[in-house]
C-alpha cells in the first residue's frame, strides 16, 4: 500500500472542524463574560486604559488556556492544514463577531478598526493573534 501523497494527507476534513467551532462558542462567551467583568468590575478600579490592557490580558490568558486543555483531551490528530484553518476561522469569527455587534450597537466602524491600532496604545490585537497561532501551538 503506497503512503498518501502530502496533498491528501494535509487537506482539511470539515467534520474535524465543528468541534474547534463548539470551543470558538465557549471562548466567544468567555469574551463577553470578561467583557461584563471588564466595565463592572476592573475599569471603575484601575481606569479606562489599564482596564481595556488587563481585561486582554485576561482574554488572552483564558484563550490559550481553552485551547491547550482542548487540543491536549481532544482524541482528534489535526493536521497542519487544519490547525491554520481552526486558527484562522477562530480568528474570522472573532473580528466578524466584533463588527457585527459594533454594527448593532451603531458604533463607527472607525472606532472598531482604531481598537486595533497598536501605534495608538492599543492591546486587542493580542487577542485575535492569540486565537490565530493557539492551535498551532498546542494542537501539534
């Protein structure tokens, strides 16, 4: 029996991806969780920037977290092609989950592309960075 050639052994299998989705679920209500704790709890602490800086921190850290415990009891072997298309769908729901909730809430769409601005002081661009390089950091 010949070994599969590295395209057919490196292509994604949809089916393997609707568990990532359920853990992008659990992560996006995490986001919203941390949110909540974020203007109730942190920022009338420590104040409007260090507030937004620790509760990414948070995000980040909870992020990685889910993903290490997901990729290390999962019984699933992921291959490369499906990592990078777990972190990047990941990464598209997320900023599409942002948008369309700044839509609803009739934010500028200005204002959600400026939360992305490093060059201004900006974190959140930790966030999806995280969600994009998570899986192939620990589902290898």
């Amino acid at each position: 029996m010949s070994p599969l050639p590295i395209a057919a052994a490196e292509s994604v299998r949809p089916r393997v991806l609707l568990a990532p989705l359920g853990v992008w679920l659990l992560m996006a209500v995490l986001a919203v969780t941390n949110g909540v704790f974020r203007e109730i709890i942190i920022i009338p602490r420590i104040g409007e920037y260090p507030g937004h800086v620790v509760s990414t921190a948070m995000l980040v850290a909870a992020i990685l977290g889910v993903s290490f415990a997901f990729f290390r009891w999962t019984a699933t072997e992921y291959a490369l092609a499906e990592l990078v298309a777990v972190g990047v769908g990941w990464t598209v729901l997320t900023v599409g989950f942002e948008f369309l909730v700044g839509h609803v809430e009739g934010t500028p769409v200005s204002v959600t592309l400026g939360q992305y601005n490093v060059f201004a002081g900006q974190a959140w661009i930790a966030v999806p960075l995280a969600l994009l390089i998570a899986p192939l950091l620990f589902g290898r």
